[in-house]
C-alpha cells in the first residue's frame, strides 16, 4: 500500500500553519536547540520546516552528484535519503496533529 503524499502541498499548508500561530500566539518561554533558540511555537515550527527542506535539499545533491558519477559514497546517498524521508514523515505527522488540535479547540462548545 502506497502512501502518496504532495510535497508542496503539505510544505503550503504547514507554512500557513506557521503564519497562522505567529500572528496569533504569544510569547512563550525560549526554547534552545543546540545553537537554535526560538521565542514562540511559531518559530520553532518555522525551523523545524526549514530543517526539514535542508534535508531534502542534501539528499537531493548527493543524489544528483551520484547520479553524475562524482566520488559519492552510496551509502551516504541512502542514508541521507532516509534521514530525509524520516524528517519528512516525522513533520508530517507533526502536522496532522496540529491540524487535529486546532479542529478539536475550534469545535470546542464556549
């Protein structure tokens, strides 16, 4: 069984997402992240997004550098591909959860 997911429309709908929080939240406590800091949830996602993009942008180099017949190690291309795919999958479920905890307060009875 296949699970198709649009790359685009997911990155869309998480940075809308993120616009959406950013314009709507307060400040929380800093939140560190090895050399990251954030000051809101907003930000945090944001980076979390661009994180992932980064990935899939590695992935894709290494990639095409194989491809070309650069001095690539294929272990490394697959590694990078499933540190990719796994960041990718692990955002996408962040994102179903959002978007269930924002239905769930949204219907919420005043």
């Amino acid at each position: 069984m296949s699970n198709s997911v649009d790359t685009q429309s997911l990155m869309l709908q998480m940075r809308s997402l993120a616009a959406e929080a950013s314009s709507q939240s307060q400040p929380v406590q800093k939140i560190e992240k090895g050399a990251q800091s954030a000051e809101n949830f907003a930000d945090l996602l944001s980076q979390s997004v661009n994180a992932v993009a980064t990935e899939q942008n590695k992935s894709s180099a290494l990639k095409t550098a194989f491809e070309k017949g650069e001095d690539v190690d294929l272990t490394e291309v697959m590694v990078q591909a499933q540190k990719a795919s796994l960041s990718f999958q692990a955002m996408t479920q962040v994102r179903n959860k959002l978007v269930e905890a924002y239905k769930d307060i949204k219907n919420m009875p005043i």
